[in-house]
C-alpha cells in the first residue's frame, strides 16, 4: 500500500512538472528566440551574446526536463508504441539527415550503407533511438574522422551497428553507461551538452520492442554501439509516391508524353491505363493530385471520378481532366469535382499553370486562431506568426475559442487542451458541428502528451499533436506555417471547382 501511495505521488509529481515547467519554459525560449533573431529592434553585440547563452540553456534544461518525463513515462510502461512498416534504409537516412548538422559543424562525415527491408516498430522511438546514438558517436569522434551507420540480419533479427573512432569507452564503464546519469566523465554532460539520459532512453525503448543494446569499445580507438530489432523479412513497404501526380490515361504515347513533361518540371509520376488502376494506385500512394482522360475503355473517367471521391482516403485529391473534348462534355453533377480542364493536344504552358494552381496556389493573408490561457505564451506565438505575414486570433479559453472560431472562420487552429471555461475536447467536439469548421487543420498544443487513445477526440480536419517544449517554437512555427499553406492549396482547388461549376 506504502509503495502504490509512493508511486502515484512521484507521477503526480512528474505530470505537474510537466505541465508546469514546459509551458513558462516555451515562453522564455520563443521570446529570447525573437530577440536574438533581430526581428524585434537591433540589440547590441554584448547583448546578443548573452541572448546565445540564455537560448542554449533554456534549450538544454528543455531537453533535461523532456528526458527526465521520458524516461519516466517510458519505465513506467505509460507509453504505448504505435507501431507500424518502417523501410530500413529510409529510416537510416532520416536519422542521418538530423544528424547531419551536427556532424558537419564537429568535422565528421557519416556514412550509411542501404539494407533492404522493414521492421515494424515505432518510428518517432526509431528515430529518437537512432539520432541519440549518432549524436554520442559525432560528439565523441575527433574531427575528421568518420562515423558509420549499418544494419544487418540473422533470422529473424535485425542488428544496427553505429561505430566511431572516437575516445572509446573503458571496460568497466560499457554497461553503466546505461543507468541514469551515468557518464565515463563528470564532465561529460557539460562539455558535451548532454544529459546523461541519452542510453538509459534507449535501451527502454529498444527493450520495448522486444530487443537488446549494447556497447563494445577497444579503449582510445573507439566505440561501437549495437542494438537489435525483432525482423520480418517480408514486411509490406510504405508508399514512396506520396505527393506525386498520378497519370491516367488508356494512350501509352500521351502516358508517355505527359511523364517526360511532369518528370522534367521535377514531379514525381505514377502512371496507369486504366480507371480501376488508377482507383488502386491513388488509394495506395495518395498522389497530390490526379490527371484523367474522362474517354477510356473499361471503367469511364466519369466513373473513375465518382470511386475516387467516394473512397475516403482519396476523395480529397484534385482531378484535372485531360480531354480532347471541351469542358462542356462533363455529364451530370462531375463539373463540380473537376479541378480544371486541360485540352488535348497537350500544350505544355497551359499544363503547368493549371498543376501550379491546384498545388501551388496562395489566396491572401492566411488567418490562424491561437486557443491558449496561458497570456505570454500567446503573445510570444501571435509574435512569432504575425512576423510570418499571418493574421492571428486569440482565445483565452473554450468558449471564447468557440465564438471566434464561428465568426473569423480560421484557417488553422492552435489548440491547447487544458483551458479554463471549456476544455479542448469540448471546443472540437462543438466545432465538429459546424460544417464550415468541421474539416480546418489543428495544431494541439499541450503541456502534457496526449495519449494515443485520447488523440482521435481531438481530431478536425489534418492534425498534428506536438507537446510544448518538445519542439522549438521555430519549428513549430515552420510545421504550422506549412499546415497553412497546404490549407490554402486544398482551397485553390476547391475555387476552381467552383469556377468551373459556374
Ligand atoms: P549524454 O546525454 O551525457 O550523452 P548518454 O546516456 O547518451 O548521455 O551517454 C552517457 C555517457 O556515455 C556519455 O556521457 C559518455 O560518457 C558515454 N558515451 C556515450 N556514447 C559514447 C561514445 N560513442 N563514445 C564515447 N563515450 C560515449
């Protein structure tokens, strides 16, 4: 009984913690980050540096604080992995390219051999994984030298290996190093910005899933980590086409013709002959936007419209009609889901500006409603917006979120979810009634994470679930600002339906 008490204090403890430190940390880090970057009146040399040292140390007590409640969370089992076909060689790159900075400002090159095949697994944990080892592997290497990323497989086992040629580790050390705050060297933490949390994170979510890490290192010449994955040999791979223009037409030489043209503007091409093809390919690689000739044997681009629009995951994607017959062929109601008209013979100029429309076109200032009762925080964010040309709202709590929402119509809602006067549940769950917001982008904010069996409440149109202070509010920023744009694309094609309806 003394040690349950003892348990659900120290969560207690940590969830307020969480909750309390992360949102005033966001503040201070997103208002040290506009005053450094200039955005607000000039600051002077002195001044500037010492707004370095504050952003650095506020962002290493949010990585101190982040892998305290990890780790946390992760001991305590609280974290369920959502696990799905990650592509072996893909994932390596990606960890790679996160890495990369860091490695290029140290002076070390990584290199990456590919491994064809997938595991099923976590892929923010892979990642966080991976990233964590590279990261140790380029702090301590010697600039120069090289560090490598590999895997490879027996039975059903995948091994990664990251090795370096840095200090290596002493023997007594290598299996220490993966209890909490374990270093080889006080020093180490401070010197080399870390928190001495890195490994123990690892090793709980490597034996999550089932496998086993390690470390084998020839002191002063280098250290080699390992660990490994459980490993289908068979596991499906997921689509590498998203966002691609898929190409529908029973002509092989206008197929032909349209996949030079799209490939030489730099689109990546899916092509098919037919509409049931086309139906299947769209399901699988959620191409961002579809070319369809209505005249075809088998199933008509008319019906071929109609099946895309009524599948769910492909009834948003706009279809550009490739004819050599005028607009006005359209039978029925299939005007209003056309996203334009392209004449046949192709005219190349004519092509692109309707492709540039439906993928790339802008309307005026987007507009973003910030749902947060924490008032700096609200502040430093409208701040952080407003310098990027958008035009923000802000609401204190649920119900004022709800009469904003109802009369600016956002584009995008940033929502945090533990709000006075209506909590954020209850404002999607209002907003899920009206027809006009029922489909807009959130972005949730929240000074907890939201359990995977929570996020589908809290789900509108396209959203995102970020914690604060687990991402820096420039990236936040960025993730928003791309949300908004892909927003205001979707409502490009939707103006030319309706163009073309009338
Ligand atoms: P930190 O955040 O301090 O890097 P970690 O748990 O990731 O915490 O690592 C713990 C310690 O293990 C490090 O401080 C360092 O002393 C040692 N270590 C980890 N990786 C390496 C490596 N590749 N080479 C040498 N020492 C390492």
């Amino acid at each position: 009984t003394q040690k349950f008490e003892v348990d659900r204090l120290k969560s207690q403890f940590v969830s307020t913690v969480s909750h309390e430190l992360r949102t005033p940390l966001t503040s201070i880090r997103g208002s040290l980050g506009l005053l450094n970057s200039g955005l607000l009146g000039p600051v002077s040399e002195k001044g500037r540096r010492m707004l370095e040292i504050a952003v650095s140390n506020t962002d290493r007590l949010v990585r101190l604080i982040n892998d305290i409640l990890d780790l946390e969370r992760l001991s305590s089992g609280e974290i369920t992995l959502e696990k799905q076909a990650i592509d072996v060689t893909e994932l390596m790159q990606e960890a790679v390219d996160v890495i990369k900075p860091l490695a290029d400002a140290a002076g070390v090159s990584i290199l990456t051999s590919p491994f064809l095949g997938s595991i099923v697994a976590d892929h923010d944990r892979m990642m966080q994984t991976l990233t964590n080892l590279l990261s140790n592997a380029v702090k301590f290497s010697p600039s120069g030298s090289t560090v490598s990323l590999s895997a490879d497989s027996a039975g059903s086992t995948l091994r990664f290996r990251i090795a370096d040629r840095g200090r290596g580790i002493p023997p007594g050390k290598l299996e220490s190093i993966f209890e909490r705050f374990q270093q080889v060297d006080a020093s180490d933490s401070r010197d080399k910005g870390g928190t001495g949390l890195g490994l123990p994170i690892c090793r709980s979510i490597v034996q999550q899933h089932g496998g086993r890490i390690w470390a084998e290192s020839v002191f002063g010449q280098g250290s080699t980590f390992y660990f490994t994955m459980p490993f289908e040999a068979s596991a499906a791979h997921p689509s590498e086409h998203a966002g691609a223009v898929l190409v529908c037409d029973d002509d092989p030489a206008v197929r032909k013709l349209l996949e030079g043209m799209l490939r030489g503007h730099g689109y990546d091409v899916l092509t098919t002959e037919s509409g049931e093809g086309a139906v299947e390919l769209a399901r699988r690689h959620l191409p961002q936007v579809i070319l369809l000739d209505p005249l075809m044997p088998g199933a008509s681009g008319w019906q071929t419209m109609a099946a895309m629009k009524e599948q769910k995951e492909t009834s948003e994607i706009p279809i550009l009609v490739v004819s050599v017959q005028p607009p006005a062929a359209a039978p029925g109601d299939h005007n209003a889901q056309i996203a334009g008209w392209i004449p046949k013979p192709l005219d190349e100029e004519h092509l692109f500006a309707a492709l540039e429309r439906v993928t790339g076109h802008s309307r005026s200032a987007p507009r973003i409603l910030i749902v947060e009762d924490d008032l700096d925080l609200a502040h430093v964010l409208r701040s952080l917006f407003e310098e990027a040309g958008v035009i923000v709202d802000h609401a204190a709590n649920g119900l004022e979120a709800m009469e904003i929402a109802g009369r600016v119509r956002p584009d995008l809602l940033v929502l945090d979810v533990v709000l006075p006067r209506m909590n954020g549940f209850h404002v999607i769950k209002w907003l899920r009634k009206d027809e006009d917001l029922c489909n807009i982008p959130v972005v949730v904010y929240s000074g907890t994470d939201i359990a995977p069996a929570d996020r589908p409440r809290l789900r509108l149109g396209p959203t995102e679930f970020f914690t604060k202070s687990r991402i820096s509010p420039e990236e936040f920023e960025h993730t928003v600002l791309e949300m908004v744009k892909m927003m205001t694309k979707s409502r490009a094609g939707e103006e030319i339906e309706a163009n073309a309806a009338s």
